[in-house]
C-alpha cells in the first residue's frame, strides 16, 4: 500500500524540487509569447531612426526655443544643428562642458546592445522556452534601467562639472530628467521621445511573454 502511494506521489513532488523548478523554467511558453517576442524585436527599430530624448530651453531671447534631440547613435539639434551650436556657447559662459558626441560613451555600445537585445528576443522566440522568456526579460529590465541612470549621471555631471574661471558663477545644478525647471532665465522642458516610447514597449512586451508562458508552464505542472 505505502508502495503505490509513493508512486502516486511522485509526479507532484518533484514539480516542487529543485529538479521540477528546472524542468518548469525549461517548459515551452506557446504560440502568444512567441509572437509577443517577436514584436518586442520589432519595436527596437524605431530607437534607430527617432530620438530617445528631446530637451526644451524657452528664454526671451529665444521665443522659439533651443531644443536638442538625443539618439541613441548621436546628438542632434533643432535648426539644422544650430542650436547645438548656440547651447555650447551658453554653456561656455557658466562653465559648462560643452556638449559634443564624443563625451557620449553611450553612442559607442547603445546601438550595439539593442541590436543583441533584437536577437536575443527572436531567439527566444524560436526556442519558446520559460527559462529564456525570463533571460530576455530581465536584460531588457536592466537595459533600460541602466540606461535611465546612465542618462540622469550624465545631466548631473554637466551641471556639476563647472571651471571655475568661467565668466558667469552659478551654482551646481541639474538639468531636469523629466518635465520642466527653472534654470536662471531659461525654461528647460525634458521628456521622452518616441525611441524611449518604443523600448519601453518591448520591456512591457518581453514581460508579458514571461508572464504568460509562466502561467502556461504552471499550469502544466499542475495537471503533471
């Protein structure tokens, strides 16, 4: 008796050790995660023809305002690169850094590392496992993560990093990550451009084809 029921037992028990948990993250995600990877892929194509980032600068002198547009691959400017140009030399009378691709180390891996994440998401697709829904997600999570702090670091070393010889004393400050400040004479509005918009939709895509192949594989288990 105590035999068969040890027997009986033993697919149940072994969903819950260490083993079951890996043959759970093993399980196959099905067909809808598998397209949502794949729609996560293509929503990482727009962060190479639009901005990731659009800055603002509205002043009495500057009705029409300065406004800078940051790719993920370069530094742009309204009026044909003009206001690139007219912001570095404001900056150069407070004590700024100017503002030149160059510094942006970020240019150099960004485009890189979105393109893997592209592969990494269509290989998942083809794969259709649980443990590689979860690899990709959090990659993704990080990526973007990271990203924002990198972007925040960057803003704070620019309003910090101030020569003291420069003809204009002000004190440190930092630009505004989100929406708008005050900054002397200027109004500095600072929001995400349709390239964020887009990689943030694959990060909510990639979650979704773990949350849903999670419950799949759970349910699975379950009738094991």
């Amino acid at each position: 008796m105590s035999d068969s029921i040890t027997v009986a037992d033993r697919p149940r028990a072994a969903t819950r050790g260490p083993r079951g948990r890996f043959h759970l993250l093993d399980a196959s995600i099905g067909a809808s995660p598998r397209v949502l990877l794949v729609v996560a892929a293509l929503c990482l194509l727009p962060t190479y023809f639009f901005p990731l980032w659009n800055l603002t600068m509205f002043a009495p002198q500057y009705g029409d305002g300065l406004r800078l547009h940051i790719y993920s691959h370069e530094l742009d400017g309204g009026n044909n690169g003009q206001d690139v140009r007219e912001i570095n030399v404001l900056n150069h009378y407070i004590g700024m850094h100017d503002l030149q691709a160059a510094d942006f180390t970020e240019f150099k891996w960004m485009p890189f590392v979105i393109g893997a994440l592209g592969l990494l998401f269509l290989r998942a697709a083809v794969y259709g496992q649980l443990a590689q829904a979860l690899d990709v997600f959090v990659m993704s999570l990080y990526f973007a993560l990271f990203s924002l702090w990198s972007f925040g670091y960057k803003l704070y070393r620019y309003g910090h990093d101030l020569a003291p010889t420069a003809a204009v004393k002000v004190a440190p400050f930092m630009p505004p990550m989100f929406g708008h400040k005050k900054l002397a004479n200027f109004d500095v509005y600072s929001f995400p451009a349709a390239g964020s918009y887009a990689l943030g939709a694959a990060v909510v895509l990639v979650m979704l084809a773990f949350v849903l192949g999670w419950r799949r594989a759970r349910g699975s288990a379950v009738e094991a």
